[in-house]
C-alpha cells in the first residue's frame, strides 16, 4: 500500500531499556510527577518520545539526560492510523 499511516502508543505502555529496543534514542529530559515519571526522549529518527514509568519506593527511574536508551514497544501496544 501507498497510503501514509501514523503509528501511536500511548507513554505508558512503552518500556525504556539500557541496550537496543525497537527505537533507539536519548534522554532529552526526565520529569517527576509524584506517582510517574516522565523520560522525554530525542529519538535517532529526529522525533521526540515520551515514556512514562510508574514511580517506586526503593529507587528512581534509572535514566539520566544524556543516556542513550532503547525504547521497546509490544506488538499489541501500538495502534495504526491511517493518515
């Protein structure tokens, strides 16, 4: 097909990992909203992801501006939009 499309996934259900995901990038800004965390990262591609990580007693996100991060999607988190 030649149709363009959009491919969304919502923050939360994006995972950020150390080593290689299905997109790759670095963390621009991470952002603590009491029970979140929001790590905003500057994607290799030139576009910009969030993630959102829920926040836990014993430590803190792991990730620090300037990282570089593999972010993982499952297959049933992202969701296509025909343009």
């Amino acid at each position: 097909p030649k149709d363009s499309a959009t491919v969304v996934v919502r923050p939360e259900h994006a995972k950020l990992v150390k080593g290689k995901g299905d997109l790759s990038g670095t963390v621009a800004n991470v952002v603590y909203f009491g029970t979140d965390t929001h790590i905003h990262v500057q994607l290799d591609s030139g576009e910009a992801f969030t993630v959102r990580q829920q926040n836990t007693r014993t430590a803190g996100c792991g990730f620090e501006v300037g990282d570089a991060v593999g972010i993982s999607i499952g297959n049933d988190a992202a969701q296509v939009l025909r343009d």
